[in-house]
C-alpha cells in the first residue's frame, strides 16, 4: 500500500513537470484573454486527469487489476517501452520545434473554450501524462474503494501543481507577474528538450524495470 502510494506522488511529479505544457500556460497567461483562458486551462487538465481516472478505474474495475499481477506486469513494461521509446524520438528530434511553435502561435490566439480543451488535452492524451496518470490509476485501483479514489485525488493534486500555482498567482495579482512569466517561458523554451529526455527515460526505466521484477515475483 506505501508503494502506492509512492508511485502517486512520484507520477503526480511527473505529470507536473511538463514543459511544453508550461510554456503554453506561459503563453496563454501573456495573452489578452490570460484570466479566463487560464482559468479554463486549469479547469480542462483537472478534467482530464480526472475523467482518464474514473475511465480505468471504470474498466478495470475496483481491487481487480490487483488480482491479476502478471497483467500488471505486463502493463508496466509496455507502458516503459512506450516512453523509452518517446526519449529516443525526443533525443533524435531535439533540435526541432515545429511542434512546439505550432502551439505558441495557437496558444495567443485560444478561445475560452480552445483553452479548456487544450488543458484536458495535455492532461489526458499528452502521451507522457496519459501514460502516468493511466499507471497511476491502475495500480491505485488495487487499492479498492475510497482508498483508490482519496489517492488518485493526491496523484491529480500533485500532478496539477505547476497548472494551478501559475494560474491562482496571475489571477490574484495580475499583470505584475508578467516579466517573471517572460523569464520562465525563455528558461523552458531552453531546456524542454533535456528536461522531457530526462524524464522520459526515468520513469521509462522505472516502469521496465518495476515490471521486469512483479513479473519474476509472479512467476511469469
């Protein structure tokens, strides 16, 4: 039970360190319409980490993805795989940012709706996020009833941080945060590539390898 606990905050962590994902909060706190669309931001990605937690928990179903732990195991080294995979890509295209200006230039321009999707986009489809939050909640689900749903709370809370603390601070100062945002988005824009290579293979190899070992463990 601490291990899933652990892996909560340790995911959460993960999914708040999101540097593309900053960078057009960044953006869209720069913007004319920076207090709603901020505002709709966040309320998007707690949407979508939420909604992407009760769709495993749903399909999965409470305690029984707990019963199985060769499929757990299974899971967590397809799920490595896929982000070792992604760090190899983001490693052979760091010097690319195509993607990320598409973003930027979009990002100026959101609607308050646009922005709400945006938001639970990145939340919920983002590969990285959709990966963490998905194992998150699979593991969490074996924890069965309140349990499962309290510690996934923490996972979105944790997991949200980096959203919320931009937001809740330009709603309640405004403009006067504005030269530090512009610091943070030349900061990020700089080292996106390195920091999404790192984690990537961190929690890549911390998936393979936790279900290299619950596979030996269940005799697979």
């Amino acid at each position: 039970m601490n291990i899933a606990y652990l892996d909560a905050v340790t995911h959460g962590l993960g999914v708040a360190i999101s540097p593309l994902v900053l960078i057009v909060l960044v953006v869209i706190l720069l913007s004319p319409r920076a207090r709603p669309n901020g505002a709709a931001f966040l309320a998007g990605w707690l949407t979508g980490l939420v909604m992407l937690g009760g769709i495993v928990f749903a399909v999965g179903g409470f305690g029984s993805l707990g019963d199985d732990p060769r499929l757990v195991a299974q899971i967590d080294i397809a799920f490595g795989l896929i982000l070792l995979g992604l760090a190899c890509r983001s490693w052979l295209r760091r010097d690319r940012s195509g993607g990320t200006s598409r973003w930027l230039s979009a990002a100026d321009r959101f609607s308050v709706t646009q922005a709400a999707a945006a938001g639970c986009f990145f939340a919920a489809i983002y590969p990285k996020n959709l990966i963490l939050a998905a194992v998150a909640a699979s593991e969490l689900a074996a924890l069965g009833g309140n349990r499962s749903i309290l510690t996934y709370l923490l996972f979105v809370g944790i997991g949200s941080t980096t959203i919320a603390g931009p937001v809740m601070l330009y709603l309640s100062i405004g403009s006067r945060v504005q030269q530090e945002l512009h610091r943070a988005k030349s900061w990020l824009s700089a080292q996106s590539s390195t920091i999404m290579i790192l984690l990537l293979s961190f929690f890549g190899l911390k998936l393979l390898i936790g279900g290299v070992l619950k596979a030996m463990a269940a005799g697979f």
